[in-house]
C-alpha cells in the first residue's frame, strides 16, 4: 500500500465537532442509545450527530482527510480593488460574510488582479449557511483525530481531559491510560499544542468572528467554541500561574474568594482580544487577569474588589458602554452578573491618618531614607507625617502631594513594601491588602515627583491604578526599567517616563477609559523602546496635547491615528528607526505648534514628499523633518507658515528651486521666525539651536550643501538680522547673480557667498557704494541701478567688455552730490571716467 492511502477499517468522528450546546461525540455515547435518533434538533455548525459521530452513524469510514489548502483562503489577493477602486477591506466593512450583496463586483481595468470580489477576497468566501464559521487555515493540532471509541480507566474519554486539564495535558495525561494506551497517546488535546498553534487557532476564529456576529446576529456554539480555543491559547503562551479558589461558609451564606487571579501576560492577551474582536467572553477574561482577586458573598450576591476596584470600574464601563454587556465572573462558576464595582463604597479599604504615616514610613525604609539630600521631619515621633519635607496633605491630613525630586532616593519604586515596626520586623496580617504599605496606599494622592533619582528595577502598575485622584506624575532621570505604561491612574494627565531604561510601551488600552480620556502629556524619551509604532500609538488618546518618544528605538511606520488628533501640540519621535511616509496629520495640524521626526537611524527614514497640509498650518512654530529621505520640493505655500520659528529639513533629498515665499516665513518679515535650516544631502553634525530669541526674529537661514538651482529670491535679503547660508547649491551654474541686497548685507546679519565672485561680483558691491555716497536716489536718471537682478552692465552710465568688467562710467551732469566713494578705486579696468557737470564736494580715491 503506498505511503499515502489510508485504511477503510476504522470509522472517526469529525474532529472538533460540538452541537449547539457545545457538546461532542463523547457525549452522545454516554447519554444516547446507539444512532442518537431525535437528536437532529441540537445540530452544531458542522451538521446533527447523526452526520458527524460515528456512535450515531455519522463520521468518516476513512482517516479523516487532510484539508485542501486550495480551499482556504490565506490573505487576499494582493493589489486587487474593484470597478468602484473599492479593496477587500471595503467589503469587510459594507457588505456580509461571504458579500451577498456586492461579492460579484468585477475588478477595475486598472487592477493587478482581475476577477470578482467572490474571487478575491477572504471575507467574501466565507460560508453563512447553517451558522457555519468561516473557512479558516487550521494549525496542525487542529487537523489532529482523536481515537475513536477511547477511554480512560475510569471510562472518561478525551473530553474531560479539555475540561479538566490544561492544554498537553500536563497534570494528568499520562495517568489513567486505558486498553488503547494514555490520553497523551489518543487525545489531540493532550498531544502538546504550542503557544503558537493555539493563538493561530485563535486569531482565526475571533477575527472574522466578529464580523459574523455584528452582521448575522449570535452563534452561541460557534462563540463558545472559540472562547475556548482562546482559552487554551492563552494558557499555552502565559505562565500558568496557580489560582486558587477558597470558599467559606457562613452564618448568611457562602463567601467564594480568587487568589492570585492577577497575570499580566494574560491580561494582555485576552484585553487585545476583548478589543480587537468584541468577544464578550473575552472581556470577562481580561477584567479577571488584568485587575486581580476578587470575592463573591452569596448572601446578597454581591462583589468585593480585593486588588484593583478601579480596573474593574473601568471594565465595567466598557463593557456596558461599548458591547452593551455585563461582566460575568469566569474563575467561579457561579451564574452571576459582576455588580458594579464604581461607586466608592465598593472599595473595602480606606486610608485613615495612621495607614498614610505608616506609608511613608515603608517609603522611607525602602529607599534608603537616612541617606537622602533632605530628610527633615522624616520619622519624627513628634512631627506630623504632613510637615515632613516633600509632604502636602489635605484638611484630613492624608497626602495629596509628594515631591521629592533630586533628593537621592535609591532602591525599587516603592508601590508596596511590607511594613517594618519599630524592631525592623515586618508586620504580618491576613487581609492582603493592610499587608503592604506604598505610594499604592495614599488614595487621595494627586501629584508625585521623584524624578533625578536612582530609583531601579521595574514598577507594578496595577495598585497604583487605585489612585483615582493621581493628576501628576514624574519619575524622569532614574534607573527604571521593564514595561513603561502611561495609563498609570484614571485622572493622569501629566505623565512623564523619560531618561530611564525602560525597554517596552505598554499600548494604550481602550478599556481603561477614564485614563484614555484624561492623559495630556506623556514623555518615554531617551528609554531603550523597541517597539513597533503602530504598537504604541495605535489608540492613542484623542486629546492627547504633547507625546514625546525621541531617543528610543521605536520603528515601523506611524499609524493613520496620528491623523485624528485634535489636541496635540507637540509630536517628537525624533532619533528612533521609523520609516515610510509621513502620515497627513490632518487633524492635527489645526493645533499642532512642535512636530519633529528627524534623525531616523539604523537605515530606517522617513521617504516621500513632505504632506501638503504641513504648509497650511496656521500655528506651526517649529518644524524638524532632518536627516531623512524626504523628496520633493519646498513649495510656494511655505509662505504661510505665519508663526514658524524653527524649520529643519536639513540631510533629505529635496530639490528644485526656492519659492520667494521663503521671505514670507513667520509673517513676512515679522520679528516671529527664529531659526530656519535646511540642509539637504549634507552631512553634519546638529547643535542645540532650538531656543527662542527674545526677539522671535529669524537668526539662522542655512540652505547649504544641496542641488537647489535657479534664482535666489530677492525676499531672502530681507529677513533682517538673520545670517543666511546657501554655499554648496547649483546657483552658480545659472546666469543669475544673487540679490544685490543679500550681496550687500544691508539688512542680513551674515551672508556666506558675499564674496563669491559669480553670485557677488566685486564691481557691482563697488558701484553700490558709489551710488550710496553719491546720493544715487537724487540722480537725474538713475535706470536700474541698485536692481536686484539687473546686470550692472545695463545700468545707467555703466559701460562693460565682454568679460564684464566695467571699462566706463559717465555719469555727466546728472545730480551727483555728496562724496565720491573710495570703493571707485576697486573698478580696476575703468579707461574712461566722466562725473563733470555734478556737484561732488569731497573726492576720496
């Protein structure tokens, strides 16, 4: 027989089929006599038992197939779009799973590919019939047949082994084997799926899950099922961490409490999902591994919060706002909704003054407090823990204020520590939370700075989420490290992370709606963030004010958000490794003042032209795009940047000639503009230029080292007092001399081709000064003289050779008066010189 024919005997269930209720094969044998007649009305999405199991006279008399990969569909058609110019995307948002409405819509002459949507697009394949999932890529366990017919000694088959053991079976798969052998040998569950097999598995179901439960209405057995997948997914990629479930009974009932339910892996695998798919179970998940223990007290069916109530408010919220859905609590198996836990009376702790002075005394201990700059009042017996330096406290005397910035706190962020007595013996209790003593303690606390200290290791951010009143927070300049997470506390509008080692950004959580409302300002500069940009600043608040991530190694392209944000006036990615185009900023340039991007490193810049709506913005003030790969030009529109005062585009690939709209920058000559640099295919090495004169007015214009060509605007010449740098161009390969009055100096500071002989020549500065000093604008006819662009040759009375070097000058009887300027003395091939019939006083040669 060869290698791929397989044997007729042996009849197999459908692998992973389930009824309606959830319910596979192994069920039907225990609970049904032979065929499973009338059991046609709890048919799954795959069809009846009766079709499927072959205990009920379905299933498949062959080994079960391995599945077509010509039937799946792995990813769209790459460039195809419809006569509309409509993609595969469109199509997910418009129209239903399996585009009954629009599927048969041709290909656009201009497609790559041609055909239907039907042919092109995953979403369009799908089957809707009979609530049937999507036809999705299986991973390899998932095309895996359990043993028909095997049981274990106890007569369990492999069903119980999903219910009651992890995936792989690590617990109890070797155990209990029977006459085919153990559950590791016969059971796909327990024949060690990894992390990876059971989170594509997952992806697959709840991606295009979502959108045939928002368009076809519900699929209880399909979402079950897929809830379930994700569970094992989950429990496969994150330490499984032990919870335990106690359980009392008391006078007025039962009391059920979880212990150790907190695990952040999970939490961020099941919030992704609860966002991203909309999955309701999902939700109630992530609520339970992002915010911790929690207790249920049966006699009024109520919840305590043990760990984190806020989180649990903020899940809450979302869940009813957004999904229209109550939590349900998942570790107990209790059929209950989760009560609300926002109202301040569901938090089962309060502060008291004795909790907040034995707060700040953990603080103290933990952060080598007999060694800080200023201790005063510190663990005095006789001083109130308000009047201790760093301390503001409210009427009630509980913190609200800590700020002890620069005062050589060392150690681990002290969120909790265990409190140590007067003997240095930590004090133990058996409630948790009066266990632990921190800055996770102090419940009415609104501003922390501990910035410039060396505070090290990595901070728990779940207890400091209870800090409902936390506006402030500051812990720049310190060693810190691990995960970086802006979402601090829900009222945080200050957050500022920057010059530490954090290494990751935790992403902006929908979830945690009140923080996603209120954060203005957040700093992870100069951290060590490798991360993926679309990672960080996918959901990032709408009214975000300032987001500052230089220094980093952030990469990847920006995500479309950044074109949404209304607020923000103030974007610094500069110095990580980002690259593609620069996104529009629609949104936000109606308010944004500082945007820099510049020095992209590791090969990895920005490419493409500079968005045009850059050039409208009406309250730009300073731009830094330098050290990219930027191509275009800088057009005309240039002009309307009224309040610039910094504009960088310096090491790019930008060309063409300059707008004269350049003189227009900051007002049009107003005292607004600052500095001005644009550096392009030149390498060098940036100073810190970016500080406001007390003028405003421009003080630096440098367009050196680049390809540009054409004339130079006259309007350059008349930004005053600024120093103008355009050395390194391709203006002498025109035919047209610079301005005169940029030459000239007259109202720049500095000129850098003053002397260049083509742009400048010598003669024409010298017959400027004769003009000046001979009162040029009395003359009786003094025709293009002192013009821009016109060449000295052409003017009134000036006579040149072919080399253009001036050989006359007559100017007879034509209202000269003054002095002679010395400068005549520099028209060294002058033959013939004629000023009679003028009224020149003092000659100077």
């Amino acid at each position: 027989m060869k290698s791929d024919e397989r044997a007729v005997s042996t009849c197999l269930d459908t692998p992973n089929w389930r009824d309606k209720d959830g319910y596979g094969c192994d069920h039907y044998e225990d609970f049904y006599e032979a065929g499973c007649s009338g059991t046609e009305k709890w048919a799954g999405n795959l069809g009846p038992a009766a079709e499927n199991c072959c205990y009920c006279g379905g299933g498949s008399h062959d080994m079960f197939p391995a599945i077509s990969t010509s039937s799946i569909c792995n990813e769209d058609t790459e460039g195809w779009f419809d006569q509309d110019g409509y993609d595969c995307v469109w199509y997910k948002v418009m129209d239903g799973p399996g585009c009954p409405n629009y599927g048969n819509q041709t290909a656009h002459n201009s497609s790559i590919a041609e055909g239907t949507a039907n042919q092109n697009c995953c979403y369009c394949q799908i089957d809707v019939t009979n609530d049937v999932s999507p036809t999705v890529a299986p991973s390899s366990f998932e095309m895996c047949a359990d043993t028909p017919g095997w049981r274990d000694t106890d007569g369990d088959g492999c069903e119980w082994y999903q219910e009651f053991d992890d995936p792989g079976c690590p617990l109890e798969g070797n155990n209990y084997a029977g006459e085919m052998g153990s559950a590791a040998e016969n059971c796909c569950y327990c024949k060690d799926p990894t992390c990876e097999d059971w989170s594509t598995t997952c992806q697959n179901y709840t991606t295009p899950l979502s959108w045939l439960t928002l368009s076809y209405g519900e699929a209880p057995a399909l979402k079950a099922h897929a809830i379930s997948v994700c569970n094992k997914a989950a429990s496969s990629c994150c330490e499984a961490d032990h919870v335990e479930i106690v359980r009392n009974t008391q006078l007025q009932g039962r009391t059920e409490e979880t212990v150790g339910l907190y695990n952040e892996c999970k939490c961020d695998f099941w919030s992704s999902l609860c966002e991203d798919s909309r999955q309701i179970g999902a939700c109630d998940y992530a609520a339970e591994y992002c915010c911790g223990d929690y207790r249920y007290f049966e006699g009024d069916a109520t919840f305590i919060y043990l760990n984190s109530p806020q989180c649990y408010c903020d899940f809450y919220n979302y869940a009813e706002n957004e999904l229209g859905y109550s939590l349900k609590p998942r570790a107990l198996n209790i059929n209950e909704e989760f009560t609300n836990p926002c109202g301040p009376f569901k938090i089962h702790w309060s502060s008291t003054y004795s909790d907040e002075r034995d707060s700040l005394e953990a603080i103290y201990n933990a952060t080598n407090g007999h060694n800080w700059t200023n201790n005063d009042g510190w663990r005095n017996e006789t001083l109130g823990h308000c009047q201790w330096y760093g301390i503001s406290c409210n009427a009630d005397s509980l913190v609200t204020d800590i700020d002890l910035r620069d005062n050589n706190l060392a150690g681990q962020f002290p969120v909790y520590t265990r409190y140590v007595n007067s003997n240095g013996n930590p004090v133990l209790v058996n409630e948790w939370q009066q266990s632990k003593y921190g800055l996770a303690n102090l419940y009415k606390l609104q501003t922390l700075n501990l910035a410039e200290n060396k505070l090290t290791g990595m901070i728990e951010y779940r207890p400091l989420y209870n800090l409902r009143h936390l506006s402030y927070w500051d812990v720049a300049g310190n060693q810190l490290s691990g995960v970086l997470d802006a979402q601090v506390a829900p009222s945080l509008k200050y957050a500022d992370f920057s010059n530490n080692g954090f290494t990751s950004m935790r992403r902006f959580v929908q979830y945690k709606v009140s923080s996603l409302q209120s954060l203005r300002f957040c700093d992870s500069s100069n951290n060590a963030i490798q991360q993926d940009a679309a990672e960080i600043l996918e959901n990032i608040p709408l009214d975000i004010e300032q987001f500052l991530a230089s220094n980093n190694q952030i990469y990847g392209k920006l995500p479309a958000s950044l074109d949404n944000l209304p607020k923000l006036r103030q974007l610094n990615i500069s110095s990580n490794a980002l690259s593609g185009d620069l996104p529009g900023f629609m949104e936000s340039f109606a308010t944004l003042q500082e945007l820099d991007v510049s020095n992209q490193k590791n090969d990895a810049d920005f490419t493409g032209p500079i968005p045009d709506n850059v050039w409208r913005s009406l309250s730009l003030q300073m731009l830094n795009l330098a050290d990219n790969r930027l191509t275009g030009t800088v057009p005309f529109l240039v002009g309307n940047l009224a309040v610039l005062e910094v504009f960088d585009v310096s090491n790019n690939f930008l060309d063409s000639s300059l707008p004269s709209e350049l003189g227009m920058i900051g007002g049009g000559g107003e005292e607004t503009l600052s500095y001005f640099y644009l550096y392009i295919m030149k390498d060098n090495v940036l100073t810190l230029f970016f500080r406001r004169e007390s003028t405003g007015s421009l003080k630096h214009l440098d367009l050196s080292s680049n390809a540009f060509t054409g004339t130079i605007p006259f309007q350059v010449g008349q930004l005053q007092g600024a120093s103008v740098f355009l050395k390194d161009n391709r203006f002498q390969n025109t035919s047209t001399t610079a301005p005169l009055n940029l030459c000239l100096e007259r109202e720049v500071n500095e000129f850098d081709l003053a002397d260049d002989a083509t742009l400048c020549p010598p003669e024409r500065n010298a017959l400027s000064d004769i003009y000046d000093s001979a009162k040029g604008a009395e003359w009786t006819n003094g025709s293009l003289w002192l013009d821009d662009y016109a060449s000295y040759c052409d003017w009134k009375g000036v006579t040149c050779d072919d080399m253009n070097h001036v050989v006359k000058l007559n100017l007879t009887n034509n209202g000269l008066s003054g002095q002679l300027s010395e400068s005549i003395g520099n028209l060294t091939f002058v033959k013939e010189l004629d000023l009679s019939d003028n009224d020149i006083k003092v000659i100077t040669i």
